[in-house]
C-alpha cells in the first residue's frame, strides 16, 4: 500500500507535461501565424523574383 501511495504522489513527469503544453501552444501560434501571413509573404517572395534579372 505505501508504494502506491508512494507512486500516486511522485511529481516528477509533472515538468515535463508542462514543458510539452508550451511547446505544443507554441507550434500551434506558429502554425496559426503561418496561415494568416503565408499568401503575403509569398507574394513577397513572388515580386522578388519577378524583379531579379535571369
């Protein structure tokens, strides 16, 4: 019994899960950032290339 209460209250993965919700909020900013600015930032990248000499 004391080692399942030993194991109930172990906390040590508890910083990691934490770790994987900010990466994970943080891929999906980027992701929401990359859909609202992509069609702007390839036709950016379109004008450049249509100005560049061959």
């Amino acid at each position: 019994m004391r080692e399942m209460m030993k194991f109930l209250k172990d906390e040590e993965g508890q910083g990691m899960v934490e770790y994987g919700l900010i990466i994970g909020l943080i891929a999906v900013a980027v992701i929401a950032a990359l859909g609202i600015m992509g069609p702007k930032v390839a036709a950016l990248f379109n004008k450049v290339n249509e100005t560049l000499p061959s």
